[in-house]
C-alpha cells in the first residue's frame, strides 16, 4: 500500500518500534521526535494518516491534534493518539481536540494496522471534498502556526463572547444592544438584522442595526420582506408569521461616515441565514454589505452562526418553557390563568383611553351528552376543531382562551358590541356547518355565545365577566346555537 504515515514519539525506542511495524505493512514511514516537529513535517510531506504520542514536550497530542484539524488544508488528515493513559477525561479531551481514533500503546499491533486501514479507506471518500494539503517552505511552516494560534485564540474568545451574551436572554434591551455590539465588532457589515421566534409571543419581530450608513424605511421594509422570503422558502408553515421590524441604534456607528442607502441595489453582499434547531425555527441572521464579496468562505461567520444558533436555542428553550405555561394543552389555547391576566390589562387600558372592549363567552351545546354518547376522546376533537375554528376567525390581536370544561372565552381589544358580533356569527355558522363525523355518522354541533362590552362603570374585571356570562345564559335559555349581546344601562 502506498500510503505515508507520520509517527510523533518523543521516546527513540517507541518510534523505531512503531516504523518498523509499520513498513513491515508496506507503509511509508516519516519520523518526529517531539510536537513541533511533527507539525512541520505535516507540512513539508503531507502525510496519508498521523499517529501520535499525546504526551509530548511544547505541543502535546492534543494541541498538535487541535491545530491540524483547525486548518482546512490539513483537517482532513486521520489522526491516531498512542497513549498509555486510561481515564476518561483524557479520552475526553482527544475527542474534543479532533482525534479519529486511540490507541493503547501495549495494545495488540494487528489492532492499530487495522484502525489504520478503516481509517484510510474513509479518509479517501472525505478528502475528494477537502483541499489539499500543500507543501511549505520554513517560512511558510512558522506564519501557518501562527496563523492557526491565532485562529484559536479568536475562536476560543469568540465562543466566550457568546457564553457571556447567554447570560442576557431574558433582558431584551440588554440583549439586544450586546448582541448588535458584538456582531458590530466581528462582522463587516452596513445593515444586520436578528429575528428571534420566541414561541410565547404572538407579534414576531426582526431588530436591524445599521453601521457606517443610513437606511431609508423603504429599504429597511424591502430587507424585512426579503428575510421573511427566505423563511418561508425553508418551511411554508412559515408563511404564518407576520414580521415587524425595529432600529437599534449600535454603539459602532461611526457619526463622521454616512452613507445614505435608498436602493436595494446597493448591496453588493448578501447573507440570509434561517437558524433551526432540531427542525423547528429559532431565528435568522441577515447581513448586507455595499461592498461585494464580504461572505465568501468566511470562517469567522460560521464561529460566529454556530454561537448564535447556540444562544438563540437558549432562548428559544425559554419561550417555549413560558408558552406552555400559559397554554391549555388540549386546545392550545391560552389557558385561564393567563386569559385572566391579559383581560386586567386591557380592561385597564380601556379605562384609561375610553377604548372600545368586547369580551365573549363561548359554550358548546350539549357537550354533556356528546360525551356520554360518544366518548370522551370524541368530545376532545370536537373541542380541538372547534378552538382551530375559533382562531381562524379572529384577528392576532384577538386573545382566545379555554375557561373551563367546554367554554371558551376571547378577549376583543378596539372593538364595540356591534363589531364583535360579526366575527362570532361567522364562527357559530362555521361551527354548525363542520362535519363532525362518528363512526361514519354526521354529528350536528352548536354553540351559544354571550357577547358583552365593557361600559366604564364596572369596576372590575370580575362584572364584565359575569354580563358575558348572563348573555350566554340567556342565549341557553332561547334554544342555544345563538347570539345574545349584554347590553348595560
């Protein structure tokens, strides 16, 4: 097999042992006593496969594995660690620093030839897909190590930059003005944009942050636009989401530059990158740049793009953890502990503008005796198409909610009596005309609806309650599947 190994022992006796094995396999053996000139001889013969001692003086295996696989040119290189060390940490740290396998030093020789072999063979379908390595002059060798030195050092700082960022999730303002700092100082760009899909928040924003320019609102709405495009190329189920947009103001903006942006065209770059995280959206990154060519192959972009996936996951996990908390799991409505909360606040700010609010009782007919005619898993679809109905009739601004047992309840901000009662016809004649289906039989549901408005003299939430509720019994009391309004006065 024409295949050249490079062996790293710092014991004589070792590494003669080792390249004797291996040339007896019919491998070309290239020798090095100690890290560093392992790592030159990387360079200046380009080897098929390392193996190597971890414990080393100056670079140990670890740091020679770490700065092999940090260079794109050498990355695709298998590495062997030959250790005499047996606890799991340090397996652990070989993992992380890149390694391709391990191998017990008084292991049995036939073992490592093999692990050689297996490694080859896959090495030689990754390396169609990598560059290759190329090799260097001294001169070369000591910029390359400095190169990749500094290249981890930016890495391992980046990633602690990041760590800290995590700390600020829950902080909006906060948050935000870091994560903008931080991209600012990092990435080359004159508009940047985030959007984080916090699962618990029903308006969906994307915060742009502009640098060393001016960005018409024209232009700012077109970039909005375009990102939610790329999101909804990803997924359709996207599509749902109606994006709003905000200005940050980054502390990177240098005053004595500005360059007035109107036109789409003047972007040169481009980068829209929706972040998902186990199939589900978390986030985008957007990026735009007057100058072209500014994210080709950028290795720092994709530090910092795993990161941001890293952060946005954190809060994304938090989002989700808050929904649930105010969810009816059956109906994914909201529930109603959470349904009392929204109606404090807006009952509040009706008081305190003399805004229109509506709020209506929903109670579905007879679903006692559905139940015991057709089971309890039949009566939970029906409640379940019937909140899916519920919310496809009414406006995001609109909060629906299941109360308790079969009633659901909505909260209507800026709108009258005379509003409201259109959208909940619509959704009683919906709700009457739905197949609802049996055991292949045709099940008739209906709903009764109290609708009331609040009429700044009850003092609390509790009376505006209980009018909507005195309205749905009197919508029971005339032969349910109806309409009754609360009127005051």
């Amino acid at each position: 097999m024409d295949k050249k190994i490079l062996v790293i022992d710092d014991s004589k006796t070792q590494l003669l042992t080792t390249k004797m094995k291996l040339e007896k396999n019919g491998f070309e053996v290239v020798c090095a006593e100690n890290g560093m000139d392992g790592m030159k001889k990387v360079y200046e013969t380009c080897p098929d496969l390392v193996l190597s001692d971890i414990i080393m003086p100056n670079i140990n295996g670890y740091h020679l594995c770490r700065l092999l696989k940090q260079d794109e040119k050498t990355s695709h290189i298998p590495i062997i660690l030959l250790t005499v060390l047996d606890k799991k940490i340090d397996r652990f740290w070989g993992i992380r620093a890149g390694a391709d396998g391990f191998f017990n030093k008084d292991g049995n020789s036939e073992e490592l030839i093999q692990k050689i072999y297996d490694l080859l063979e896959k090495a030689e379908e990754d390396k169609r897909f990598s560059p290759a390595c190329q090799i260097m002059d001294d001169y070369d060798f000591n910029t390359k190590i400095t190169e990749i030195l500094d290249e981890s050092l930016v890495e391992s700082t980046l990633i602690n930059e990041f760590r800290d960022l995590a700390e600020f999730v829950l902080e909006e303002k906060i948050f935000n003005n870091r994560l903008f700092e931080l991209l600012s100082s990092i990435l080359d760009y004159n508009l940047a944009g985030v959007f984080y899909n916090d699962s618990d928040k029903k308006d969906k924003v994307i915060y742009f942050s502009q640098n060393e320019c001016e960005v018409s609102s024209d232009i700012i709405s077109q970039t909005r636009d375009l990102i939610h495009t790329h999101i909804t190329d990803r997924n359709l189920a996207y599509s749902q989401y109606k994006l709003d947009y905000k200005i940050l103001e980054s502390s990177a903006n240098i005053k004595s530059f500005r360059q007035n942006i109107d036109d789409m065209n003047q972007f040169k770059s481009e980068l829209i990158i929706p972040i998902e995280n186990e199939g589900k959206l978390i986030g985008a990154l957007a990026l735009f740049h007057v100058l072209p060519n500014k994210y080709n192959n950028s290795k720092i972009l994709h530090i910092v793009l795993s990161e941001l996936k890293m952060v946005l996951k954190i809060r994304w996990l938090y989002s989700e953890t808050k929904l649930l908390s105010i969810i009816d799991p059956l109906t994914t409505l909201y529930n109603r502990r959470y349904f009392q909360q929204v109606l404090e606040k807006e009952f509040s700010r009706s008081n305190r503008y003399a805004s229109p609010l509506s709020i209506a009782m929903v109670d579905i007919d007879n679903f006692k005796k559905l139940n015991d005619s057709y089971g309890h898993l039949f009566g939970d679809e029906i409640l379940q198409t019937i909140s899916k109905l519920f919310l496809d009739s009414f406006r995001k601004t609109d909060y629906v909610a299941r109360y308790g047992g079969e009633e659901l309840v909505a909260v209507l901000p800026e709108t009258t009596l005379e509003q409201a009662i259109i959208p909940f016809e619509r959704l009683r004649n919906k709700i009457q005309n739905y197949a609802f289906v049996y055991d292949e039989k045709r099940i008739n549901v209906t709903v009764s609806i109290g609708i009331a408005q609040n009429n700044f003299d009850m003092l609390t939430t509790d009376n505006f309650i209980k009018q909507a509720d005195e309205a749905l019994y009197i919508a029971k009391e005339k032969g349910k599947n109806r309409i009754e309004l609360a009127f005051s006065g």
